[in-house]
C-alpha cells in the first residue's frame, strides 16, 4: 500500500481507504443474494483485513446505523494497533430549528459519535453533504471549530454531491478536507481537485464506483437508471486481463495528483482485495485519453447515483 499526505492535516493515509455505510445499514444496488446489513462478525472481519492489507484511513458517519458501533469495537479489540488508523466520521446538518437547533443537533450528534466510536478525540470530522449555503453561513464549521478547542476532534472537512459547493470550501480557507465525488461518469470535480491541490487541502474521493454501477452489480439497476446502466457499458473498454473496471475506475480517481485517498466501500474481502490491488497499478496514458474522449462525446447528463 502506498501513502499520500492528507493536505495541510500532515496525516499519511492509504491510497486506498475503507468506506462503511454498508457495514452497517442495507446500502447500494439491490443484487439479489448479496444484499443486506453484513454481520457483525463478517463486518469485523472485514475491518481487520483492511488493516491487515495497510488500509489506515476509515470514513464512517453518524447516519451509518451500525457502523460506527462495529467501527468502535473493532478499535478496541486491537488494542494499541489502533493507533495507526484515521478515522474520518461525519456529523449532518439539522437545520429546520434555525442556528440554535443547528448547534444543539451538531453537538449531540458529535458526542453519540465519540461515544459509539468509543474515541475521546475523532481524527476528522466532516459536514455531512454540505451545501452552498452551508459553506457561506459558518454556523456549523464554528460548532465544529470550538469542539476542536476542547480537543474532541483534529481537523475539520465536509463532503459534497456539488462540486460548487466544494469550491466555496476550498476557496474559504476554513476547512483541512473536502470529500468529493469523482469517477468517468461524474467527473465535475476535476477542477476543484486541482484547487484543493495548490491551497494544501486534503481531498478524498467518494463514490468511485458509483455505488457499484461501475461493476457487474449494473445488471441489476433498476430501470429507472436504465440510461445510467448504458453510460456504464461504454467504459467497459477498460477492463483487460490485469484489471477489471472497478480497478479501473479506483485508479481513475487516485489519478489526478491533489487526491489523497479514495473511499471505496464493500461488504466483501475479495473484493476489498480486489481494491487493494487497484491502488497498487495506474491507467494507461491511453486509457485516459480515451475516458477523457469519451466524457466529450457523451451526454452523462443522464447518469444518476443509485
């Protein structure tokens, strides 16, 4: 595994990092057989091959059900190994009470997470799909910067389905990450990535498969996402006998060089493993020539996150 800085944080984390809402709750493409909240034992399993392979950064949420709960015994159970990994969680925006229910439910929302993570002090805490007005208003970075002050937490970020969203971020100079989605089908990012690069923000790259459409889970899309399930189809040039397209695609998103770690999520030592070893390669300038060809020609208008 190898390890890139996480921006101004100076944390080293893995190329390759382990995302968790699927280890606690039912999450993603509805694939018959392979559907559902693991086990626990399963959940905890997975967690130690993770590590044992050099994964060392974490990104779970208070709105993963189970996740953080398993996520916490699992630290606990290592013992002093724990140190050695980054836990990221997120804390999300309830913001119908105004400014003071905002405050109240961020704070509360902060301490179940401690609690359940069973942390006195979480590595980064991150605004939970934060929008525009979330970044212009500082409401809710403030609750986060003043529990920093109380050493609850490290560093602050947010995660973002705008990419405009992200740039106000970047731009604002507030935040030590910004969490992004970016893959051959949703691509915006791009230029954000290059900004976060030259302000020393960390960036972290969700959804690379886009929750697994970019596998042989794209089946079983709905047909509601039918168009989705198309778009798909044609990057299945990148799959040759050294790589599949999922691998393929964790190597798109750990291309551009402001990315520090990517996020991919499973439920499945294999294909953890199989994502392990996609960290470990690189697309052809030929591959990349093509994908980028491709988002020309394309209308990708029409691809939707399942």
């Amino acid at each position: 595994m190898r390890y890139r800085r996480l921006g101004r944080t100076g944390l080293e984390v893995s190329e390759l990092g382990l995302g968790t809402a699927e280890l606690g709750q039912d999450w993603g493409i509805a694939v018959p057989g392979e559907f559902g909240c693991p086990a626990e034992a399963d959940a905890l399993r997975l967690l130690d091959r993770a590590v044992e392979l050099g994964v060392n950064f974490i990104d779970t949420a208070r709105v993963y059900k189970k996740s953080e709960e398993r996520i916490g015994r699992f630290l606990k159970s290592i013992g002093a190994d724990a140190a050695r990994v980054h836990l990221a969680t997120k804390v999300y925006l309830h913001k119908k009470d105004g400014p003071a229910g905002l405050r109240r439910e961020m704070r509360q929302c902060l301490e179940r997470s401690l609690g359940a993570l069973q942390l006195e002090c979480i590595d980064l805490v991150q605004l939970h799909s934060a929008k525009l007005e979330d970044i212009a208003d500082s409401t809710a970075w403030e609750v986060l910067d003043k529990a920093r002050g109380e050493g609850l937490l490290c560093y602050i970020g947010a995660t973002f389905y705008d990419a405009e969203a992200a740039r106000a971020a970047v731009e604002s100079g507030a935040y030590d990450t910004v969490q992004v989605t970016y893959n051959p089908l949703m691509f915006s990012a791009g230029p954000v990535i290059e900004l976060a690069a030259g302000k020393d923000v960390g960036v972290i790259v969700k959804t690379p498969l886009l929750k697994g459409a970019f596998s042989y889970k794209r089946q079983h899309l709905p047909e509601e996402l039918r168009r989705t399930r198309e778009l798909v189809g044609e990057f299945r040039f990148l799959e040759r006998s050294d790589q599949t397209l999922p691998q393929a695609c964790i190597r798109y998103a750990l291309a551009p060089p402001g990315v520090s770690t990517v996020i991919a999520g499973t439920q499945r030592v294999r294909h953890l493993e199989e994502n392990v070893e996609a960290a470990e390669g690189a697309l052809s300038a030929e591959e990349i020539e093509r994908i980028a060809a491709l988002q020309k020609s394309l209308d990708v208008g029409g691809a939707e996150v399942p």
